[in-house]
C-alpha cells in the first residue's frame, strides 16, 4: 500500500514527464501559441520543487 505523499509524489513525477516531451511541446508552441509554456510550465516547475524537496 501507498501512503498519500507517495501517491502525491507519484502523481507529480507522471505529469511532469507527460508535459516536458519534447514532440508535445512542439505541437504546443505550433498549434496552440504556446499554451504549456505560459500556463502548465510553470505549474510543472512548482511539482518539480516540491518532488525534489525544495
């Protein structure tokens, strides 16, 4: 059984590594003017922070 930090953490780690593929990004920057870059990067750097334990 997880406890819900490790579930947290878990979380986190998947949707960072879901928003910085690179293929992804670049149909973001085409497609959507950059949408992941103004709003969900800086969400994905807070997670990252807080998975590393800043």
């Amino acid at each position: 059984n997880f406890t819900t930090q490790q579930i947290t953490k878990l979380f986190h780690k998947a949707y960072i590594s879901f928003y910085l593929r690179p293929l992804y990004l670049i149909k973001d920057l085409i497609s959507r003017k950059g949408f992941i870059f103004r709003r969900a990067i800086p969400r994905v750097i807070k997670m990252a922070r807080s998975v590393i334990g800043r």
